[in-house]
C-alpha cells in the first residue's frame, strides 16, 4: 500500500510541473498588442530601403574589368564572390566558399582557385575541380558586364 502512495505522489508532482511547462510555452512569443506585430515589419524596410534603380546598380559593383587579371581572378570575402577571367574580355563568377569544408578561397594563381584549409583547387574557366579534396565545383554566380563594370546580377 506504501508502494501505490508513493507512486501516486510522484506521478501527481510530476503531472503538476508538466502542466506548469506547458502553460508557460503556450504563451511563449505570443505579442501583447497590435502595435508589437506591426514594429518589426515597419522597421525592416527602412534598415534595408532600396534605393533609386540606378543607384542600386551602381552599389552592386564589385571591379572595373581592368581589376580582373587575364588568366587570374580576384576575390571579394565580404560578397564570397571571386571573378575571373579566363579569356580575355570573358568574366566568369563563382562562390568563394569552398565544397570540401566551406572554408573562403584565398587565392587564384596558375588559372585555378586555391582554398588555403585542405588545397582543393577550381577552375578559373567553370569552377570545376582541379584537385582534390573538394569533390564538387564551386557554384557559379551570375553577373553582368557593363561597359567597364563587373556587377553581381
């Protein structure tokens, strides 16, 4: 009989806390009012206002063409970028993150895009992969040319 108390007590506390979680979750990020709902949505825009079309444009450049050596390429860390030139007048862009342990690429020497944590190398003509350990190329991004400015499409 002390058994069944026991247990009885036990399971009744444990249904108590359980019922005090529980209680406290449901109302968890549940807003108070109207004017809480709104605020973040109102001040999403203006931290992230765009600008005049041409404007926009014009913020998006990464490098004049002259920037981007024949044969080479140059790498953007803030945007994760690199843009290359395999052929002259032609402008290819890859992700800078590395496949093999996303690591940012940190170099691009002897037409390929050098990740300094493992060596896996990329073609500067499709991203591909020119050495291992990386087992798939670099993503490709797109961008346009424009007179003599490279900008992220």
């Amino acid at each position: 009989m002390t058994e069944t108390t026991r247990r009885t007590v036990v399971f009744g506390a444990g249904s108590a806390g359980l019922a005090a979680v529980l209680t406290a979750c449901a109302s968890y990020g549940s807003p108070t009012t109207d004017a809480e709902v709104d605020a973040p949505a109102a001040e999403e825009p203006s931290s992230a206002a765009p600008k005049k079309k041409g404007e926009a444009k014009a913020a998006k450049a990464l490098a004049d063409t002259s920037d981007i050596p024949e044969g080479g390429g140059k790498i953007f860390k803030s945007q994760k970028v690199v843009v290359t030139q395999p052929t002259a007048g032609e402008f290819k862009a890859f992700s800078a993150v590395c496949t093999h342990q996303g690591c940012t690429v940190a170099t691009v020497s002897n037409k390929t895009i050098n990740c300094p944590c493992h060596g896996s190398k990329f073609s500067i003509s499709d991203g591909s992969v020119q050495d291992g350990p990386a087992g798939s190329p670099l993503e490709e991004k797109q961008i346009e040319v424009d007179g003599e400015k490279i900008r992220l499409a």
